[in-house]
C-alpha cells in the first residue's frame, strides 16, 4: 500500500521560506546606523545595501526562468535556504576578515538576496503544485507568514538589543541564520511536486507574445509599488507627521503596517471561499487608493497614521491575489510565469519607494507630495482589474485556447 504524501509538511516548509525572506529584507536595514558607527562606512555607502538587494533579487528572477525547471524545484529551493544561511552567518564574519569591511557586508548581502529571489519565485509554484482544494487561500495565507516574518524580525532584534545590546549584533545574525538552515532539511524532506508536466508549459516565448501575460504583469508592478511606496517609508511619514522617535515610528509605521497586511492576508485565507478573489481585489485596490489620499492630504495625523495603518490591509492581498489570479487565467504559464510575476513585483517594488523620495525631494522633502503622486500605482491596478474582467473574463481550459489568445505566426 502506498503511503499517503504529508503535504503539510510542504506547507510548513514553504511558510519559513517566507520567514527566511523577511528575514534577509529586514534585518540588516536594523544595523544601518550600527555599521556606520562600527566600520566607519557612509551614509552613501549604506544605500547601496538595499539597491544591491533589491538588484540581486530582479537578476535572480529572471535568471530563474531559464534554470528552474531544469535544476528542478527541490534542489533550487534547498540552495534558496542554504545561501540564506550563508550569506547571514557570513555578514558576521566577513567585515571582520576582509580589509575592507563594506565589502564583506556586500558579498554576504548578495548571497542571502539570492537565496531570497530563489524562495519568491519557487515556493509559490510548489504550494500552487500541491493537491490543495481552496488555492486562492492558501496562497494568501503563504504570504502572510512574510508579514509575520517581518513583524518578528523587528520586534524580535529590537528586543534582543534591549536585553544584550547592540553591540552583540552578531550573535543575532546567527541565530536568524538558524532558520533558513533548519528549513533547508525540511525541503530536502517534504513531498514537492511538478507544476506543470515536461512539454506541457508555455515557453517564455509564447509568454511574451500573450496581451494576458503582460495584463498580468502590469497588475504585479502595481500590487509591488503599492505595497512598497508605504511600507518603504511607512517610519519615515510616521516621524514626520507624528513627531516621534524612531523606535516609536518603527513600531508604529512598517510594523503596524505588516500586521494589518498579515491579518488581511489570513482573513482572506479564511474567507476566500465565499469570496470573488477579482471583486475582492477591486475592492482593495479602492482601499487603497483611499489611504493614500488620507495619508498625503489629511491635515491630521491621526488620520496620516490611520491610512498608512489601513494601507497595509488594503495591499495585503493584491501579490498573492494577483499569483492566484495567474495561476487561474494562465493555468499552462509554468515556472517561467511565476519568475516573471516576481520580477514584475520586485520591479514595482525596487522603483516605487525611490519615485517617492525623488519627488518628495523636488518638494523640499514633502513626502506626503511624493506619497500622493504614488497613488497612480493602485488606480493603475483597479483599471487593470476592470480590464482583466471585460476583455479576459474566460478562463483558458487547454493549450490551445491560450495559443489563439496570441498573435498568428
């Protein structure tokens, strides 16, 4: 008798490789300030840090659409939570080694981002993958486990400093290092099934020739820059506009701003099946769109504070929403549009936070101006949506069918 798969297993590992990735995007923006004081190096130096990331990611996700599928899910997601690991632990060890510091955080910052690109492209196909009968929330639900990656990382460092201080750094890298490592031998482990079979996906070709595909990816950048022109600055407007330290604004701004997004996503898990995921999406791109219009126009910064809060329920489902969306409308995408979908996001996600301090600088250093120019990216998303529903409203059942979706050769 054959035994019966544990899928769960495969969930659980899934849910850390989120964690890991919350962890490599939010723990070293922590030290910044701890780096310039320890190796001497500049605030124009420490920028390059979440621009290398950020990069090493959108180079990961493209390359990934090359080498996935042929290396194959289990052996790229275990190397995912093998380079976390290494390039943490490394980030201890490096800038003391090398004559120059700053390298050394650069080389470990490269490793652990490409170990982080690896996890977003892979783990959604493999959950996607999985005989699970409600997709749309367990999708959701997955990428809550990034909110509360990233909640734990900055309460669970600011704790550490308190009790050990600062200066004991180190010892915590190591021990967030633990977490991919451990992780890895649950992926060696866990059941992980194919997508989609051999000769049975779209090649990236017949991807890029779709007015679906690029609909997709357009509603991707947006949900990314959405997520990401607030969260990015969600401290620096709270300090702005509540006047407070920047403990408090941490706690108050990105913090608060991932817990809403995290219940949002686990609300929608639960909820999901008696939900139109589209409607929904609309509904939350509406959301939106409101917040940001309360965060850069209220005079009042209660109200500011409440719509940088609420943002974070708004955009909490436009990612996953937008991967499960795919999946449905593109059912024969494979790997390759599940890369693709991660370097629309980290694309939207790497130019909307920059958009933001660039105008905001050419209006002395108004973030709310920079903020409400921002707010194209959900009215782009909400169009987008109207589109998706008047003109793709079908959803392919074979190859075929997506094929005359095309041009004619």
């Amino acid at each position: 008798m054959t035994k019966q798969k544990n899928y769960k297993r495969t969930l659980i590992a899934c849910y850390l490789g989120f964690v890991t990735q919350a962890i490599s995007a939010n723990f070293a923006p922590l030290l910044f300030v701890t780096f310039t004081k320890t190796y001497e190096i500049g605030f124009e130096k420490i920028a390059l840090i979440p621009l290398v990331f950020y990069l090493t990611q959108l180079l990961i996700d493209l390359a990934a659409t090359k080498f996935a599928d042929k290396i194959g899910y289990r052996a790229c997601v275990i190397s995912s939570q093998v380079l976390s690991a290494a390039g943490l632990v490394l980030m201890a060890i490096l800038p003391e080694l090398l004559p120059v510091p700053f390298v050394g955080i650069l080389i470990s910052v490269v490793l652990y981002a490409m170990g982080s690109g690896l996890v977003e492209v892979l783990v959604s196909p493999i959950v996607e993958a999985c005989p699970f009968e409600n997709k749309d929330g367990m999708m959701s639900l997955l990428h809550s486990f990034y909110c509360w990656g990233a909640v734990g990382v900055i309460l669970g460092s600011t704790l550490f400093f308190a009790l050990f201080g600062v200066e004991n750094w180190k010892i915590l890298t190591v021990i967030w290092a633990l977490i991919p490592l451990i992780n890895a031998f649950n992926f060696i482990s866990c059941p992980i099934e194919r997508l989609i079979e051999d000769g049975e996906g779209m090649h990236t070709r017949q991807l890029l020739r779709l007015p679906l595909f690029w609909l997709l990816i357009l509603l991707m950048v947006c949900a990314g820059a959405s997520e990401a022109s607030m969260a990015q600055w969600a401290s620096a407007f709270t300090e702005s506009a509540m006047g407070v330290s920047k403990t408090v604004g941490d706690l108050a701004g990105p913090c608060l701003f991932a817990v809403f997004m995290g219940i949002s996503r686990i609300l929608y898990g639960k909820l999901s099946e008696k939900l139109d995921l589209t409607k929904t999406m609309l509904a939350c791109g509406i959301l939106c769109v409101i917040c940001y219009l309360m965060a850069s126009l209220s005079a009042i910064p209660v109200i500011g504070l409440a719509g940088c809060a609420l943002c974070g329920v708004s955009v909490g489902i436009m990612w996953p929403g937008t991967i499960s969306i795919s999946s449905q409308k593109c059912p024969k995408g494979g790997t390759a549009m599940f890369a693709f979908l991660a370097l629309a996001g980290d694309l939207g996600a790497t130019v909307s936070p920059t958009m933001v301090g660039a105008i905001s600088n050419v209006f002395d250093g108004s973030l709310k101006t920079g903020l409400l120019v921002a707010t194209a990216f959900p009215m782009m998303l909400i169009l987008g949506l109207i589109i998706l529903r008047w003109k793709f409203n079908k959803t392919p059942k074979s190859m075929q069918e997506l094929r005359e979706m095309g041009p004619k050769d």
